[in-house]
C-alpha cells in the first residue's frame, strides 16, 4: 500500500453524494466547524443561563460554544480507558450533557441516557471525531442521541465544514434557519490542496519531509501551536459553511475512506505495539471509522517510527485552563497518529 497516497490523498468519490442522504432521517444544518454546530445544539437545548456537563478530557477550544450559547461549563470525569465515570449520580445537574466518540470509537451511552432520565437533560452525541463511524448496532455515531454534532474537516479535505444533527422530530422542527454557503478564502486551505498531489507522490520520507517544510513556512515547525486563551472564549471565523458543503460531495468515498483509515489503524497499531507504545483502544471494533490512532508513550521516540511512513503525530488534547493544572496523568500523555493532513 503507498501509504503517502493513502494518507495525504484519499481516493475520490466515483459517484458523488450528500451527507443529507447518508445520515437521513436526521435533519443537518451545517456550520463552519463543530465548535458553531455545537453552540446552535446548545441553544436548542435551552442551556443559556444554566450548566452544560462536559467530560474532563477535551479541547479547551470546546468552552467558546459553551461561552457563545450564554452556559455555563461543568465536568465529568474521564477513566483512563476513555469512558465516562459510570456513576451518574454523583454528577452535577445541567441542562445537557456532552457524550465523546473519542477518535471515532462509540461511546457508551447508557451513563448519559440515565443522566437524562434523572435530571431532565438533553444529551448530545459528540462525533467530531466519527465521521462514518458506527455503534455494534449499525447506527451512525451522531445520530444516537437527541442532538449529535460532526466536524467534517476533520476527516475529509474541505475548507471547513460542521454540522448539528436533529435526530429527534420536536428538536428538528425548532432548528433556526439554515446558514448561506461561502466560498473559502483560506490559503491553508489552497495551500493544502495543491500539496496534497506532489506529496503523494513524493513516497512516505518525501511526503513527511515535505509537509515538515510547509509547516516550517507557517512558523510551526514542530505540528503544534500553544493554545490561545481566548479560544475558550471566541468562536471561529467565518460562521457559514463552505460552500463544497452545499453540492454532492466526491473529496472522498464513505466504504472506501472506511477502509483507508481502518488499515492505517492496523499499521498504527503494529509499529506503536512493536516500540512498546500503548494504544488507547486496545481492538478497531467493526463498524468503527478511526479518525487518528491514538497511543500513550514517548513522543520524542514515537515521532520518527511514524514519520518513516509519512505519518504525523501530535499530541492531544490542549485542556482548558481550569483543569490543566490538575489533570490525572492519563489526560496528559495521550498523541495521536493523523490520518487526515
């Protein structure tokens, strides 16, 4: 497998489709990014002036749709295993609570459900991570709760691009308006698409080496750029979404970008386990779209055995200032493999 294509140029769409369809019967109103989809679930939850319950493991970029919905931010804590502390009672009470699908991978949502019941809740599904992703059951993360939330550039080569899914009907009928489509202006976006073609091209040591030098262009040589504070207060701009969103998608097909991502977990997991690194899902269950291979080890070792097949490995996530001080050892030392550049 030429793995530099595989990641850096995933196979286009043979015959182009619509999120709308694939995730139908829910109702979709897309947004820039995830962070915009999740404030406009925020609202329709009724959560302004009241508390929003979010797990102790996740971006601080998330609290500016918290900030921009008027709510305030609680937590819940986060097992080692990446699954929510079971014991729901002992959660504070809030108007909804945030399910995580971490890095595609179906979160249990039974502690949420009965949270719900409990304290009259509305629980949204976090699929940032789980474009195409999908529970034992079959059904597309996002969809199993009454709100679900995606962040489509994270898993397919757009300018931007979230999106609120409505799954259920009350909560559809009262969705505001959708947003008119943009045409993108970014340069990083242009600039990654015309490199995407020579990099694949270029073998596994030259797409590495070359996306390590369009970095260094940016200021940022290493991949990761300190986290600004006001992101827990801001939201991205623009608010429209792009406007690839509003036609049939060909960047990428759904069976076949399955299939891509799920070998490069494979692989992933073959190098991490061989240098004693330890992932954080020990199996790929079926059905699960892994949006990066997530692993808990040395970054300095584990940088070089990635990059040899073209591969780039971040840390994960920055937390938000309240709980970086004192977060458990387990929320610090977790990296992730990308599969998407």
């Amino acid at each position: 497998m030429d793995l530099a294509a595989t990641v850096y140029r995933p196979p286009r769409a043979k015959t182009p489709w619509r999120l709308e369809e694939l995730f139908s019967p829910s109702v979709i109103r897309f947004h820039a990014c995830g962070r915009r989809a999740l404030a406009d679930a925020l609202r329709l939850a009724g959560a302004a002036g009241q508390r929003v319950l979010l797990p102790s493991f996740i971006c601080r970029d998330l609290l500016a749709a918290v900030a921009a919905a008027g709510a305030e931010p609680a937590f819940y804590e986060v097992r080692p295993d990446l699954s929510a502390d079971e014991d729901q009672t002992l959660w504070p009470e809030a108007r909804a609570v945030l399910a995580v699908d971490y890095f595609g991978f179906a979160s249990n949502l039974s502690p949420f459900q009965a949270y719900a019941r409990r304290c009259g809740a509305v629980v949204i599904e976090d699929a940032a991570h789980a474009l195409f992703s999908r529970d034992a059951g079959g059904r597309l993360l996002g969809t199993r709760a009454p709100l679900g939330i995606l962040s489509l550039r994270k898993s397919l080569p757009l300018p931007n691009g979230g999106a609120l899914l409505a799954n259920d009907p009350a909560l559809a009928a009262r969705l505001p308006p959708p947003l008119p489509y943009a045409p993108s202006k970014g340069r990083r976006f242009v600039l990654k698409a015309a490199a995407r073609p020579l990099l694949a091209l270029a073998g596994a040591a030259g797409a590495h080496a070359g996306l390590s030098a369009l970095r260094a262009l940016r200021g940022d040589s290493s991949g990761y750029v300190a986290p600004d504070p006001a992101s827990e207060r801001v939201l991205p701009e623009p608010a429209e979404p792009c406007v690839q969103l509003k036609r049939p998608l060909a960047c990428a097909d759904p069976a076949i970008e399955a299939s891509r991502r799920r070998a490069l977990w494979a692989l992933c997991d073959k190098i991490a386990r061989r240098a004693g690194l330890a992932p954080v899902f020990a199996e790929l269950p079926q059905g699960t779209v892994p949006y990066a291979y997530a692993f808990r080890g040395s970054l300095d070792s584990a940088r070089p055995l990635f990059a040899a097949e073209g591969l780039t490995v971040l840390p994960w996530p920055d937390l938000p200032a309240a709980l970086a001080s004192s977060a458990p050892e387990h929320h610090r030392n977790v990296a992730l493999v990308h599969f998407l550049w």
